[in-house]
C-alpha cells in the first residue's frame, strides 16, 4: 500500500481505526486523477462515493442564488480533505459543484455501498468514521463562519 | 504520533473563499503558504478547537503575495 497508506493515515476520515480497520476501509479506496479545471461532482446530480483529496486541489462552489450571478465558490479544499460526504450519509443529490483546480490532483474514491456494507459489519469502525465525518463537518462550518460565505 | 494540523485559511482584503487542508506543521506568521496556484503570507494563526489525538486544528488568517509584513 505504500504511498496510500501514508497519505490516508493524514486523512481525519482515518483517524482513531485499528490497523485492522484501517486496512479494511483502504481496501474499498479507488485512485481517480484529474488536471486542473474537470469536474468532479455536480450540484443536484446523484451522488453515491466519498472523496479523499490526496494531492492538489478542488473548489467546491454553489450555484447562483440570485439571478445574474454566477456559482459562488465556498471553499478550496487540499491535502486529507474529505467530500461528497453528504450525499454518502442522506443519500440526497450532491450539494455542491467540486472541480480540480490544480493539474495532476488526485482523489481517492469510496463507494457508498461497500462504505455501509464495511460500518454495518465493523460496527466500531462505523461509529470512528461517522465521528469523523460529523467533526470534519463541523470543521467546515466553522471555516465558513469564519469566512462569512 | 507525528502531529498533524489541519488548517483553516482564511484570505483578507479579497473575495477569496479560503481553504481548508492539512499540513505537517503548524502554519507560522510571515511563513509563505501556497492555496491552488497561489501564494499567500500568513498574517495570523491561531488554535481552532482542542486537539484531539495527533491532529490539531487551526485557524489562520493570510494575505495575498509574499512581500514583508505591514
């Protein structure tokens, strides 16, 4: 695992798992790469993975509110942060439009349905990366709050 | 446990949205830090919330460009 293993260890999403469990939710984990400007997910499109940011960066940004304006970003995003969380946990559309903004940004990906199937046989491993993911939710809140976006 | 310190950047004196990432150490004034393509100089750092294990969090207020401090 090498590489990964470093680079997820610095992830949030990980902290506090067994070796076990650690090797177990990094299994699940698929490699995508993008340049600078692709889009990676779409407000209101179906969502069903979570992302790591492993190298680079991505913008998340939300469509315009009001008329005659355009999508308002609402964040920069870089190394062992996570998205797409929220359409894993309610299963809604994607909140957020979240493009690369770096050549050679890579993310790794986690399926929705090997993620449940993983929390609902490893229940502790469930409740760390559910922590996990509500801390790094209050940690964007936070970061907004103190942004005013 | 090597520490790890995730950041809250936030950009003054520009529309900018601000960024959120880890680092391996913590960010200090005057230090040079690059969000995206850009360079910016850290104005002001300080902790966000308790840490919890090896991670820290905090919060740090930059500007753009790299020149001296005013």
């Amino acid at each position: 695992m090498g590489d990964l293993e470093t680079v997820l260890k610095q992830a949030e999403l990980f902290e506090g798992l067994s070796p076990e469990e650690f090797l177990a939710l990094s299994s699940l984990c698929r490699e995508k790469r993008y340049r600078a400007n692709e889009t990676i997910t779409r407000q209101g499109a179906e969502g069903d993975s979570l992302f790591v940011v492993c190298e680079g960066f991505v913008e998340v940004s939300l469509s315009a509110i009001e008329p005659d304006t355009g999508p308002r970003a609402v964040v920069h995003l870089g190394r062992g942060q996570i998205f797409g969380e929220m359409a894993l946990v309610d299963q809604g559309p994607r909140s957020a439009t979240v493009r690369s903004i770096t050549d050679d940004t890579v993310v790794q990906v986690i399926d929705h349905e090997a993620f449940t199937a993983l929390c609902e046989k490893y229940h502790h491993l469930g409740y760390i990366v559910m922590r996990n993911m509500a801390a790094d939710l209050s940690f964007k809140l936070r970061h907004r709050n103190l942004t005013g976006r | 446990m090597t520490p790890i310190y995730k950041v809250s950047y936030v950009v003054r004196g520009e529309d900018h949205p601000g960024a959120i990432l880890n680092m391996e150490h913590a960010p200090r004034v005057g230090e040079h830090v690059h969000i995206g393509e850009r360079e910016f100089t850290v104005v002001e750092v300080q902790e966000l919330i308790p840490p919890r294990d090896e991670f820290h969090f905090l919060h740090a207020t930059v500007r753009a460009g790299s020149g001296p401090l005013r």
